[in-house]
C-alpha cells in the first residue's frame, strides 16, 4: 500500500491518536540529580540496534559517539543493563557498536536489515533514515512506502522488538528541504498503521533540532546530537512505561555457515544484495556477507534473500546464488550428511573439486559427503 504524504491537519489528528496510544513517559520527568529511576526500568535490560545513515554513525559529532554515547549514558543511569548491537563500531565510547552506515539510503538498509536483525535480535530499534532519499533525490515520491516496508522487515525479523522512527532532523541542503516537511508528515500514519496491527512503533520527534545545532548542511553538532539522545532516551522510557520492552531474545540461528574446507566459509560475494549474485567460498571474517539465518520455511537466508539454484538447475554443476525469497523449489535445502541437499534435484550444496580459491562460486553436485559438501548450521 501507498502511504501518501499527508497534510498538517490529518496529521495533527494522527498525532494525537498514536500519542493517545501510550501512557505518558515517566522520562518527561526531570533526569538531573535527585531524580528517581522507575523500577520498571532498574529491570529491563535493553539490546539496542541503533539504525541508520551517517547521523547514526556520528559525522559531526566530536567523539564520533552520535547520539549514541549520551543515549548509552543515559539509559545507564536510569538503571537499564544496556548493550549497543551492530555490525559497525564508530566513536570513542566503551560500547561503540551500532548500524549506521553512511549514505545510504532506506532500500539500501533494508538490504541488509535481516541478516543484523537475526544476528543482534535487539529489543529495541532506533531508527534515523531518508535524508539520502530526499538528498539525493531518489525516488522521492514512494520514500514513505520505502520507509513503511522496512519498519514492516524490522516487526517480521524481531517481532519482540520496539522500533523508534525518528524524524528527519532540519537540514541546509535545498534539496532535502523541499520534501523534508511532507515527509516528516508522514510518519505519525504509517506508525499508526503499525500499532494498529499490533506492532511496537513509536514515532520520536526530532524538531527540537534546528539549524544552529548543525554541524554541516546535514549532520548535527554535539548539542544536535545531545537533542536527539533526550529524544529517543523520552520514546524508550514512553515504550517501557507501556509495558512494551521485554527482555532481549537469545540470538541464535544465524551467523557463518562454515565449509568443511579448513578456514572457509559461505559468502555473498562483494555483500551484495543484487538478485543474481554469486554465493562462494571465502576465509571466515565474521562480515555481514557471510551471516546467514536459517528459515522454518527450509530456506538460507543472507542480506535479506536467499540461497538459490540459479534458474531452478538441477544438474551437476549448477550454480548458486542469492535472489529474491519466492517459495520455490530450487531455495528449499534440507539439513543431509552434515551438509545441505536442495530436495527438488536431490543434489548437494557443493564447493567445486574441494577449492580453497577466495571467491569460487558453490554448486550442485551429487552428494558424496565429502569436506567440500560439509557446512555447518547457521552460527554453530
């Protein structure tokens, strides 16, 4: 479905029914000293993902910390056991994992979002994304559905999980600023669809922001970065005053699959997330290439596809890559002779001739049990 950008009074009127939505946050209280901690928060401990682009990474920020250090310091305080997940590490804080990727855009977070969710399983999700769409122009009129499909991604692949969706903050780049508004505007409806359907969303409003706080034409300033912070700091306090934050999942099924070739594992080559791309060996490097789930559905996943006989082969020597999750046969594997066999051609999940060659692309082939045939589950 479409979300159209909506204009200030349906939205006004939105606001209020997702606001109506949760009890007020007892982090609107005073923070500073002398304050008390609920106990509610003393005992939820939070895995938190934070999500993004370069304004989650930290550019502008002095320590590189983003929001992300003052966020950390401030769950702490108020009694959370807190741990930052990521497959990135920026800043000069002890825990300095997030996921903030600089510039990209939301298709290109949404590329990789299930194989860190299923790897991290965080319980709560802050989310920063869209000014590269709006900057650069892409596709700007189908930004919110963009926007409204990966918070669906992030619901399926962590359903426990809590997603705070920022606002975009102000920007001096002309050409944000045109749709930055409408945008913006938009957000309040797509999170009330997801309460509606049961999700945890939470809309966090960064307009506290403004230009002075800015470090460049897009980036804040440590003082822009400090706002934020109180900002989804307000929207995880609102979300556990609601009774929605649990305690993190243990993350598990997901990882490296690791060839029965010493050292090598199942990769995606370059990371892409291309249909079509090549799935091969490579030297196990804990990269998000090489982090794959396991699906009740008989599928491999990675980067959001999954493993794929190209063209439904089903000969000896038919190649695999990654490509769109369709159901079909040729994405089914089954767990056989410590390896994977594809049932459609009774064939096995193959590194060619047992090569130790970075980069040699997995086949089919009947299945021998061999070393090169060996892969591990996902993670073990």
């Amino acid at each position: 479905m479409r979300y159209r950008m909506a204009g200030p009074a349906a939205v006004a009127a939105v606001a209020l029914s997702v606001g109506a939505a949760l009890p007020a946050a007892a982090a609107d209280a005073p923070s500073g000293a002398g304050a008390q901690p609920r106990a509610a928060a003393a005992a939820t401990s939070l895995r938190v993902m934070p999500l993004g682009d370069s304004i989650t990474w930290g550019i502008g920020s002095s320590t590189g910390n983003s929001y992300r250090g003052d966020l950390w310091n401030r769950l702490t305080s108020e009694g959370h056991a807190v741990d930052f997940v990521g497959t990135q590490r920026n800043g000069s804080m002890s825990d300095p994992d997030n996921e903030g990727h600089s510039g990209w855009r939301i298709d290109q977070i949404a590329g990789i979002a299930d194989a860190v969710l299923a790897q991290s399983r965080p319980n709560v999700v802050t989310l920063e994304i869209g000014t590269n769409d709006l900057g650069q122009n892409y596709q700007v009129p189908t930004a919110t559905d963009r926007l409204h499909a990966l918070i669906d991604q992030i619901t399926t692949d962590a359903p426990d999980a809590t997603v705070l969706v920022g606002t975009l903050i102000v920007s001096t780049s002309s050409t944000e600023e045109a749709h930055r508004p409408a945008f913006n505007q938009a957000i309040p409806g797509i999170v009330q669809a997801e309460q509606a359907a049961g999700k945890h969303v939470r809309t966090v409003d960064m307009s506290a922001l403004t230009t002075a706080d800015l470090s460049d034409g897009l980036h804040p300033n440590d003082r822009g970065y400090q706002k934020m912070s109180d900002a989804f700091n307000a929207g995880i306090q609102a979300a556990d005053a609601a009774g929605w934050i649990k305690a993190p999942v243990t993350a598990g099924g997901a990882g490296a699959v690791r060839s029965g070739i010493a050292g090598k594992c199942l990769d995606v080559n370059t990371g892409s997330s291309a249909n079509g791309t090549a799935v091969q060996i490579w030297g196990c490097n804990n990269g998000t290439a090489q982090s794959w789930t396991s699906s009740s559905d008989g599928t491999l996943r990675a980067l959001g596809k999954c493993l794929d006989a190209t063209a439904g082969g089903t000969a000896n020597g038919s190649k695999v890559e990654i490509w769109d999750c369709n159901g079909g046969d040729n994405q089914k594997w089954q767990a056989y002779n410590g390896g994977y066999r594809n049932p459609v051609s009774g064939r096995c999940l193959d590194d060619p001739a047992g090569s130790t060659t970075d980069g040699t692309q997995v086949v089919l082939w009947d299945c021998n049990g061999a070393a090169n045939q060996k892969w591990s589950a996902p993670g073990a």
